[in-house]
C-alpha cells in the first residue's frame, strides 16, 4: 500500500512537471510570436517578459528584434539578451553598439558586459562604449541619463573589481603598479561618491593599462624563453660536433640566472650573445674542416702519382688542431699541405716531361744507328750529374754522313 502510494505521488509530480513544461513552453512560444506583433507595446512587452524567463530558445527571435523598427522593443531585446547571456547575441549585440538611440546602445554595453566572453570584452573597448556612456550621462533626456548613470556604476564596479584582480596578478609578477594603483583607489573613490561617470573612466585605464603591461611582461617571458631554447640548440649543435664551447655555456648559465629573476630583457641579451659565440665556433670549425678536407682531396689525389709524405704529416697535424679548437693553426697546415703536395706534383711533371724528351731523343738515336749512320754521343758531359742521380744537362749528337 506504501509503495503503490509513493508511485501514485511520483506519477502525478511527473505529469505536474510535464504540464508545467507545456505551459512553459506555450508561453514562450507566445511571446515570441508576440515579439512580431503590430503593436511595438506588445513587442516590447514581450521582450522584456523574455528575459525575465531567460530561456535560451528565445535568443534567436531577440536577436531579430534587434531590428525593430522601434527603439524601445530594440532597447528590451539588447536588454533580454544581456540576462540570458548566451554567446550567439554577442556580434549582434556589437553592432547595436552603433545605433543611432543611446538607450539602446546603453542596453546593448550592458548585455556584452553581462556575457563578458573575450570577443564581448574586446568589442567594448574597440568600440569605446564607457565614452559613450558617459556623453549618454550628459543627455538632455533624463532617461537616457538614469540608465547611462546605471550602467556606468556597473561597468565601473566590474572594471574596478577586474582592475583589483590584474593588480595583484602584476604585483606576483613583480611588475611595477605604483601609478596603476593610485588611479584604482582615485576610481573606488569617485565611486563612492556616486561619480560613476568618472569612476568608470579611471577604473577602465587602469584595467587596460594593466593588461597591456601583463601582456608586454608575458611577451618578455615568452621571448627571453625563445632565446634560451636557441641559444641552447646551437650549444648541442656544436657539441654533437665535438666542438669545445665553454664561454657559450658561460652566457647560458648567466641568461637562465636573469631569467629566473625575471629580468628577461638582461637574459634575451645573454641569450644572444650566447648564441654568437656558439654560431662564431661552428662557422670557424666548418670552415677549418671545409679547408682540411679539400686539401685532404688534393693531397689524396696527387699522392697516387708520387710519394708526399710531408704533405700528409701537415694533414695529420692541421687535424689535431681541429679537435683542440686550434682553427687558424688547423687552416694553416692544410694550406701548406695543399701547397707541398702541388710543389712536389709540378716537380714530378716537369721531371716527367724531361724523362719523356730524353727517350725521345735516344729512341731517334737508336733509329739513326741502326740506319748505319755513325753517331757520337756526349751524354753526360758533367759525369757527377750521373753519379748522384741527376738528369744531364744536356745531349750533344753529331752526325757523320758516310762518305
């Protein structure tokens, strides 16, 4: 009996549930199809009861009522907007920024502020709304005046609250906030004193004043980071080369010790002249081994027609200075092996062609005597010339004819 009870309960808070969702429903499908009403009091009326409800299913239509051809259903729909708060009104919220009614565009101000998403918040200060505000402050229309003076205390307290919220985030930061927080408490004061017009101003060139130098700071951090991660790539860089760079090393440590004190400009510095000196080893290894292997070529190639045995030591030597970081001495050696590998690479040439004229000449002279032509020949007239291994100075033939 309990239970069936319970179940009876359950099954008639279901069908109140339901047929209050119906009448919801119901209901706001009628004032929405009230919002297109010939009379702009019925619209209006609508408008308004629509943000009361704040049901999101009425956005759509709101945002056609933007349109209105009546500034006061425009004025409720901004309105209802801003109480529902869903992202979609925000472009069009934008654009009743620029409508030629204040009230409206004070309605419009307050909505963006009320979603307050990123795109709302950036529209607000492109569009320079606290300015327009406070000129709607000063209008002959009373109305107009109350709500401009409404939504400049909500704008000023909002910006004064967020202005709070960026000066504590810039003091951790260790960001200087000296004139920041004198135009903060100028703000809380003007407040106080129901001079929202002015208090919204301040509250709001504080509060961009903040951003801005949070977004430079972060910036800075972002930067100075760059710079160390280069100047730390070029370090492996020269080191997966073997290459010796401690002074490099030297100005990294320094560049991470300003940067921990958050003194990135000091630690970009570092950073850079960190990688200088690490960029300046690499160009002068790759030259010095760009240098040693062309030589290497040289000496390799000419080394297959003679024996060069110096010019090889020079390599070897040019190759030591390479590993120690000697660069100048590494460049000079294999210069002066390029340059002993080609003086003895012309002395075998022209040792060569001599050879090659010699046999010429004794081949004709072998032709000429088995000719049957006499010939005496005077080779060497210097017999020391034979002796120690050098070449004659000279052939001198003559020639007898046979009479």
């Amino acid at each position: 009996m309990f239970f069936r009870d319970e179940i009876a309960k359950n099954n008639k808070k279901l069908a109140e549930e339901k047929l209050r969702e119906q009448k919801r429903k119901e209901e706001m499908e009628g004032l929405i199809r009230a919002l297109k009403d010939s009379d702009e009091g019925v619209r209006e009326r609508a408008a308004k009861a629509l943000g009361k409800i704040r049901d999101k299913r009425a956005v759509e239509p709101l945002i056609e009522a933007l349109k209105d051809s009546e500034w006061s259903v425009r004025r409720e729909a901004a309105k209802a907007l801003g109480e529902i708060g869903d992202g979609r009104a925000v472009e069009p919220l934008i654009k009743a920024l620029d409508a030629a009614d204040a009230s409206v565009q004070i309605e419009a101000a307050e909505a963006l502020h009320k979603i307050g998403n990123e795109r709302a918040d950036e529209a607000l200060k492109h569009k320079r709304v606290v300015e327009r505000l406070i000129r709607a402050f000063k209008d002959s229309d009373k109305y107009v005046r109350g709500n401009a003076a409404k939504a400049l205390k909500k704008i000023a307290l909002n910006a004064i609250n967020e202005a709070q919220s960026l000066l504590q985030q810039a003091k951790k930061l260790g960001i200087n906030t000296k004139n920041e927080e004198e135009k903060l408490n100028n703000a809380k004061l003007k407040l106080d004193g129901k001079g929202f017009s002015k208090a919204a101003k301040l509250a709001n060139e504080c509060k961009n004043s903040l951003e801005r130098e949070i977004s430079e700071y972060r910036q800075a951090e972002r930067s100075a980071k760059q710079s160390l991660d280069l100047a730390y790539s070029k370090i492996k860089e020269a080191e997966n080369l073997g290459i010796n760079v401690s002074d490099a090393k030297d100005l990294h440590k320094k560049a991470i010790s300003k940067f921990d004190n958050r003194a990135y400009e000091k630690a970009i510095e570092y950073a850079e002249k960190c990688k200088k000196a690490a960029e300046d080893e690499i160009r002068k290894y790759n030259h010095a081994k760009e240098q040693i292997e062309a030589s290497k070529d040289i000496v390799k190639g000419i080394k297959k027609l003679v024996s060069i045995p110096k010019a090889e030591e020079l390599i070897e030597k040019a190759e030591s200075a390479l590993k120690v970081g000697n660069y100048n001495s590494a460049v000079k050696f294999a210069k002066e092996a390029e340059g002993e590998a080609l003086r003895v690479k012309k002395a075998y040439e022209t040792y060569k062609e001599t050879s090659e004229f010699i046999s010429s000449i004794e081949s004709e002279i072998d032709e000429i005597r088995s000719s049957g032509v006499k010939i005496t020949t005077l080779i060497p007239l210097n017999h020391r010339e034979q002796n120690d291994g050098r070449k004659p100075s000279f052939l001198r033939v003559e020639q007898e004819l046979k009479e």
